[in-house]
C-alpha cells in the first residue's frame, strides 16, 4: 500500500504544480523560469569550485599519503578499518557511505568500528565540501578560520565517537 502511495506522489505533485501554472491568474511560469534561471547561474559559478575540489581529492588518493595517513591513526589507537573512513569524511559523503557500508561488512555492524564510523557519519558533514561550495556560493573569498573551525569540530567528533562506543 504505501509502495503504491509513494510511486504515485511525485507525478501527483508534478501534475498540481502543472495544473496551478495553468490556472493561476499570477504569473507562476515566469517565477518558475527565473528560479531555474538563477539556480543555473548558480550551478555555473560553483563549478570551478567542485571542479577543484574533484581534482584535489583525486590527487589526495592516488598519491598514496591518504594510505599512510590511515596507517598512522591505527598506530595511534584508532579501530582497524576505520581510518581510512575518518580520512574521506571530512572530503566526500558518497565515498564516506560507500566506507560506512565496507567496515559493516567487513567487521560488523555492532562492531567497535561500525558503532563509531555510525556515530561519526550521523554527527559530522563533508566539511571540505561544505566550506569550499557553500562559501563560494556566497562569495567569501576568504575563509579566515573557517576550514580550522570545522577541522576542530571533526576532532570532537570523533573523539566522543571513539570515547562512546
């Protein structure tokens, strides 16, 4: 039943925003075109953003210090598995699942790993992302202590992930 529900909702709702356009004695097409126009612009001026920040993560991986990096955390105590997931937290939330998804499989859900990366992911965002798109958008050419704020944030997190679980 609730299968049917939801298959059904988003043609309904696309079909009564169709029918008000219509109707409507307002101008909604015209809004509806200048959002588009606008989120367009938008999606424009933040691509040399997340084109450069593809780019960084890229290099990040395949240079290998993300590998020694790992290698250094689980020397300092960190569960096995995962800090290669502490590493692509902070920079990808599709790669940072996928990890999640890897250490449930690997060590179990109830694990100590899977309990903190759970903690982790429901407690913390992409901040690389966050501070590089969001700031652009915004225009703030400078960060100032932003990146450092959200690293020290990150660090809390984990360390009340690791001390809860």
């Amino acid at each position: 039943m609730i299968e049917r529900i939801s298959a059904g909702l988003i043609p309904a709702i696309i079909a009564l925003c169709g029918v008000l356009i219509l109707t409507s004695k307002k101008p909604l097409f015209d809004s509806f075109i200048s959002g588009a126009r606008r989120g367009f612009s938008t999606a424009i001026e933040l691509f040399p953003t997340l084109c450069v920040l593809f780019c960084a993560v890229s290099m990040f991986s395949s240079c290998g210090i993300s590998d020694m990096l790992a290698g250094l955390l689980t020397k300092l105590g960190i569960p096995e598995g995962l800090a290669p997931f502490l590493l692509m937290r902070p920079v990808s939330g599709a790669a940072s699942t996928a990890m999640l998804t890897e250490i449930f499989e690997a060590r179990g859900a109830d694990s100590r790993a899977g309990l903190a990366a759970s903690v982790i992911m429901a407690s913390s965002d992409t901040m690389i992302y966050v501070v590089s798109v969001y700031q652009s958008a915004a225009g703030i050419k400078r960060s100032r202590g932003t990146l450092a704020a959200a690293f020290a944030a990150m660090i809390a997190v984990v360390a009340t992930a690791l001390i809860l679980t």
